[in-house]
C-alpha cells in the first residue's frame, strides 16, 4: 500500500482522461488485486508504471466486453425485430442495419479522445458539460471534439454512399 496509494490519484485522473466511458473504481481496484497476485510471484522495479500498464490493459478489456456486448444486441436481431415492426418491408430493415452498421465504423475511425468524447454523447447521452468534467477537458474542448467527430463522420458516410 505504501508503494501504491500515492499514485492512485494520478491512476484516476488518467483512467477517466483516457477511458471516460469505463468505471475508474472497478478499473483501480481490479488493478490493485492483479498487482497483489503478480507481486506474490516476483518483484516489482518500477510499481507505478507497472500499476498504469496494468490499469490500462483492465480498462480496455473492460471497453472490449462493453463494445462486445453492444455487437451482440445489435447483431443478434434485436434492432431488426424492432425496426420491423415500424417498417413496411424487409428491405428497409436491411437498409437501416446497414446504417447502423456504418455509423458504427465512422466513429470507430475516429481519433481515440474524438471518439470517447462521441461515445460518451451518443451511448452515455451525457451533455457537453457532463463529458467535460468526467473526461477533465474545458466544455469548449469537449464541443470542437463533437463538431469534428461530425464531420469527419458525415465525410465518412458521404465516401461510403453505396448500398447494401
């Protein structure tokens, strides 16, 4: 503890920069219990970078299971059976996938903090002062990233034009 507790605070601070989408607390403390296992098994030289890299890895695993399940549900015909009903015809349930589909790799292609920033709006529904202070950016930072993460999203989908 000794070693640790002193750069929890900065852990924080980058975990919530970095991956404003994912639980600091469960990232820290998965954190903390993976650094007790490894310290059992040999000795640490340098705990702080070894507890960032550790955090880092938990965070984006964490990001993957959610990313994850967000494919399964729209995979699996949920949006389908719901668009369905409020469709005329299969082939608008397959031309509304098929956006989905591709609103889905625009923002991937994103920059990360551009991205994050999107996410958070788009999936959390969080306003521009709510991402600002969870991501620790100014609300005008925070407003460039989405006017940006728009339009690079909109050229995207402007190149991609084909059909399904």
């Amino acid at each position: 503890m000794e070693e640790v507790r002193p750069h929890e605070l900065a852990l924080r601070h980058y975990l919530r920069r970095q991956f404003p989408t994912v639980d600091p607390d469960d990232v820290v403390q998965e954190s903390y219990l993976k650094l007790l296992e490894i310290r059992g098994r040999t000795d640490i030289y340098k705990v702080k970078a070894y507890l960032f890299s550790i955090a880092t890895h938990n965070a984006l695993r964490t990001f993957q299971r959610r990313e994850q399940l967000f494919a399964e549900v729209s995979n699996n015909g949920l949006v389908a059976a719901q668009l369905l009903d409020e469709a005329q015809n299969g082939a608008e349930v397959v031309e509304q996938e098929w956006r989905l589909d591709l609103i889905a790799e625009a923002i991937d292609r994103l920059p990360t903090r551009c991205r994050n920033v999107i996410r958070c709006a788009i999936i959390d529904g969080r306003s521009a002062a709510e991402i600002a202070a969870y991501m620790c950016l100014s609300e005008n930072t925070v407003r460039v990233q989405m006017a940006r993460g728009i339009k690079r999203c909109s050229q995207y989908l402007r190149d991609r034009k084909e059909s399904p």
